[in-house]
C-alpha cells in the first residue's frame, strides 16, 4: 500500500500511456556513462565478432559502412527513467552481421572502447531486433552518444544498448556485464521494470 | 529492493533553489557514499512519479540519510520535494543503488572530486564519509558553480578545508565571481586544471559529476592534463536534471 504523498498531483499526459512504468517522458537526449568518452578514429575503428578463443568476423569502417543499412524509428527507456519516443536512426542489423556465423552458443558479451561490456541472450539481438547504429536523426552519432557507433536494442532498457562498440563475444552459458555486475538486472525488459538485480 | 517508509526529520535550504532533506528511513541497511535512491511519490488517485536523488550524507548507522535536491523549473517532481513537502510527512523510498560512482573507505589514494552545480552531492557524500572516517586519503574537491549564491554545503565545506586540510577546495565560477575574485568568471580550463587539481604523477582516482556537457569538458581536461582514463569515473545528468 504506497504512502499518499499530501499535496502531490503529478503531471499525466496521454504520451505517457505509452511508457512502461516508472518512466518519464524527454525531449533532451540525456547521456549515462560511467567514465570518459573515447575518441575513436575511424581508421582505427573495427568490429569483430569471436567464439571466445578465435575471431569469426572482421570489419574495418571501409568494410563495414559497405553492408546493407536500415533506418530504424523507435522508442527507447533508459533506466534512469527517461524515456524518449520516436527516435530515428541508421544502422546496420545484426541479422546481417551474424549471417554466416554457425556456432551454437545462445549468448552474447557486446564490448565497448572504454572496457565497457554487456551482456544479451542472441535470441534478443536477431529478428530485426538490434543494430549497430552509426547515425542519429540524420548526422553521424556525436562521441558522448556513443559514436563512431553504438549497440541499438530498443527493447531493453538503454544500457543495453552499449556505446562504442568494437565487436561481441558468443558465450556458451549468460554471464553478467558491466552494469550487470554493479546491481543492475541481468536481462533489463522496461515493461517488466526490470532494473535491479535483486528487485 | 523493496520500497521503505522514510519520515522528513529536517528540512534546510542550500541555496535559493535547493534543499535538504533528512529522512529517517525504516529498516535502512546502509550505503557507501556516491550511492543514490529512488524516492516515489504517490497521488491520491494512485498516480505515481519516481526519481532518483543523490546521498549527500555519510555513511552511519542511524537510519537517517540525507538528499539534496535542485528545484528544476519545469519539474514534476523538483518542485514538490522543494517547497511543498514539510517536516513530518512520509516519503517511499529505495535503495541505495549504484556499485560504481562510489567512494569507499579502504581506498587510500589521492582523490580528486570534480563537480559541476548540484553535481556536487554525492561527492559532498564522500568528503563526509572522508571526514567521518578520520581518513587520511588526500581529498580535493574542484567545484564550478555559477555564482557565489549557487554554492551548496558553504559552510561545511569551509570547516571542513580548514580542519587540518580534509579536503582542498577551489572554487570556478562561470557567470559571476565574489569581489575581488583573482580569475574572471568562466569555464574549467587547461589553467584551473593544473592547479586545482592533482597531478597526473599521483595517480588519484577522480570522480566527476555534473551536467553532461560539464562532464565531457572537465573530463576531456583531466585526460590532457595526463589524468589515465582508467581512473576517471563518471556521473552526468541531462537537461531533465532530476537525476541528482
């Protein structure tokens, strides 16, 4: 039974319907990150995707911005509880990267320049479901946002969605990234509000 | 993490638009500083808003705990926390949250605080717990506020740098200085950097919180000034703000 706060209206509007809950609405582009922003070059840039003992793909940028790109309009919840909706972006799906690759293991670590890491089941991150996104409402993705790109998983709550990207290692078994060493939830659905690890 | 009852114990103004509010917390099982929590409000017609806000106190085994919130002039829940709520109420909260912006009392190296505006809460929380832990860990604090008016903890803060050094303080103000103030009104820059902060050959550990164009700038300056990026932790909040 929550605790009426006396005095309290709160703000509704029929936008908010649409969130999951817990969230508010923005219009800014806030930014979490929990150190410096890298400044990659582009000629130093790559993405490799590995089994965890050998590479299975590499792109350098040249190679990279060659593939088939989408555009892609979605909503997306950070887990600070802004909300955003209706967000544009061009990138490159994952359906696309991870067509060739033949290895049986259900789960992927996303790294980051920086050392950030992340973890996702790859049920979660094929089917139109992800992408490396390289531009932002038309222009190439600032550094503080995460370019030259970024991880999109517009489904699950942003940190998701990791900054920086420089590739993903398949793993055999889940296991906890960045964040989801530091209290936060290891899977992180904003519908389910799962935010924390021991909620 | 379950949602606890928190009664308003104090209520003290910072600056014309934050304040302080002590919260005597039921059954809370502590924090280090640098953590935050989530405080909901509930309307009569079951409506409810969350946001999260900063620990600005110490560590202690008491129960109370301490946040310090900047009203946002177009908030939803800045402004009740602000000026609607008064000693005696009950809030809901949860908490504390956050394993990685934090400060924690066996580190004994150089520690360097880098705040922007109301960034400056949870480190306020760390120089506390600094100070409360009698540690000898060398503490600094560089703190950019608008103008004199916008400094929180003034005080405390002045106490506290007076005390046998706890922590060195210098202030940058970017829009208007206190008289006879030797450095115009501006931004951090590549000068402030080199002597309000450590150097780079004492490897500290910095803790940077502000708004996010406040953290890129002051960050980016760390590095050039030899700062390693390894070192540098961060917290940014947007133009939203509430999250401090």
């Amino acid at each position: 039974m929550a605790i009426i706060s006396r005095g309290f209206g709160g703000r509704r509007s029929a936008a908010e319907a649409k969130l999951p809950p817990g969230q508010y609405l923005t219009t800014d582009f806030p930014v979490l990150s929990a150190g410096p922003t890298p400044h990659i070059s582009l000629d130093r840039w790559e993405f490799t995707i590995d089994d965890g003992s050998k590479v299975l793909k590499r792109w350098d940028w040249k190679s990279f911005r060659e593939l088939p790109t989408e555009t892609i309009t979605v909503d997306i919840h950070c887990v600070t509880r802004w909300s955003k909706l209706g967000t544009s972006w061009e990138g490159i799906s994952l359906d696309v990267l991870l067509a060739d690759i033949k290895a049986d293991l259900p789960y992927a670590m996303f790294r980051s320049y920086g050392d950030y890491t992340t973890n996702l089941p790859l049920k979660d991150v094929v089917n139109k479901q992800a992408w490396i996104a390289f531009k932002f409402d038309g222009a190439d993705l600032a550094p503080e946002h995460g370019g030259p790109a970024r991880l999109l998983v517009p489904h699950l709550y942003f940190w998701k969605s990791a900054k920086w990207v420089k590739g993903l290692t398949l793993m055999p078994h889940d296991e906890p990234g960045f964040w989801e060493s530091l209290g936060y939830h290891i899977y992180g659905d904003p519908w389910l509000e799962q935010r924390y690890s021991d909620q | 993490m379950t949602w606890r009852s928190a009664k308003v114990v104090e209520l003290r103004d910072e600056t014309a638009t934050a304040r302080t509010i002590g919260l005597a917390v039921r059954d809370w099982p502590g924090h280090i500083a640098g953590q935050h929590v989530d405080v909901r409000l509930t309307a009569p017609d079951g409506y409810s808003a969350v946001r999260s806000y900063s620990i600005a106190s110490a560590p202690n085994s008491d129960g109370h705990i301490e946040i310090t919130v900047e009203r946002l002039p177009n908030g939803e829940v800045s402004p009740y926390l602000t000026k609607e709520l008064m000693v005696g109420d009950d809030l809901e909260l949860r908490g504390p949250i956050g394993g990685w912006f934090v400060w924690r009392r066996d580190q004994t190296e150089p520690i360097q605080l880098v705040a922007g505006g109301s960034g400056v809460v949870p480190l306020m929380a760390m120089i506390r717990s600094h100070a409360s832990a009698g540690s000898s860990a060398p503490f600094r604090l560089l703190y950019s506020v608008r103008e004199p008016g916008a400094v929180f903890y003034r005080d405390e803060l002045q106490a506290l740098s007076g005390q046998g050094n706890s922590v060195v303080i210098t202030y940058a103000y970017t829009r208007m200085t206190p008289t006879d103030w030797p450095r115009p009104a501006g931004r951090i820059d590549v000068e402030l950097i080199a002597t309000g902060t450590w150097p780079s050959n004492l490897r500290p550990t910095s803790y940077v919180c502000g708004p996010t164009s406040f953290v890129e700038h002051a960050t980016d300056l760390l590095i050039a000034a030899g700062q390693d990026r390894e070192r540098i932790r961060t917290e940014r909040f947007g133009a939203t703000g509430e999250r401090k």
